[in-house]
C-alpha cells in the first residue's frame, strides 16, 4: 500500500463538491465527507473519478 504524496493531498479536492477531502491512512483512501464518497488509491495515486467513487 503506498501512501499518496503529502503536498498533493493539500491540494486535491471533491470532483463533485470540490470541497476539502481527508485522507483514511487505516483505509488508504480519500474520502470525502461532505459527499459521503470514498476514492481508491491506486500505487498512490488517488482515483478522484465519480464513476469510481464509492459510498459510505
């Protein structure tokens, strides 16, 4: 499980809300509170796709 870089999650945000989105380390996902969306990461690259989000 690889880690996304620390100075891309300052700057990512929600593809729907583009509001501000937290990192799960315990998941390795980003997740979106607001939206309720969970993105995977992938050799740590985020995968801020809508079609690929997941709820929670």
């Amino acid at each position: 499980m690889t880690e996304p870089n620390e100075k891309l999650l300052e700057i990512i945000v929600c593809p729907k809300c583009r509001g501000k989105v937290d990192y799960n380390s315990n998941e390795n996902k980003i997740i979106c509170e607001t939206c309720r969306l969970k993105f995977e990461i992938l050799d740590g690259i985020p995968i801020m796709l809508l079609d690929e989000a997941k709820c929670y």
